[in-house]
C-alpha cells in the first residue's frame, strides 16, 4: 500500500503562513525557497501517489535516476 501524502506530511511547516506567502520575485527565488528533494517524498520508495486535484497521479524513480510522473 502506498503511503498517502499531503504537503503537510512531506512538510509539516506548510500551514496559512504558506499560503499567505508573498510570491518570490524571480524563478529561481521560487525553486529555493519552494523546492522538495525527491528522497524526502519518495522515502525509500520506488513510486509514490500523489493526490492533486482529486486526482491521483503516480510519482516513480528509474534505475537511472530520473523521474516519471503519470496520471
């Protein structure tokens, strides 16, 4: 059974300060200060689901270390 993620337990600091924050002014500000590293949603895990939208999408590692996401 795969682990059922919400932002708040991949980061549990995300709350309404979050949701309030100021958009960072560049790209790159955005990637810095918003970015997830994929150990921490895979967590030993080949695959992962992720719920967005009510729908589930399917997060997999390769054995070449890419990802994929799919629908």
């Amino acid at each position: 059974m795969q682990p059922n993620l919400t932002m708040h337990s991949i980061n549990p600091n995300l709350g309404q300060e979050h949701a309030m924050r100021r958009r960072p002014a560049c790209a790159a500000q955005a990637m810095a200060s918003d970015s997830v590293e994929s150990l921490d949603l895979l967590r030993g895990q080949k695959t992962v689901e992720i719920r967005h939208n009510g729908a589930v999408y399917r997060l997999q590692a390769t054995r070449l270390g890419k990802l994929i996401l799919t629908k």
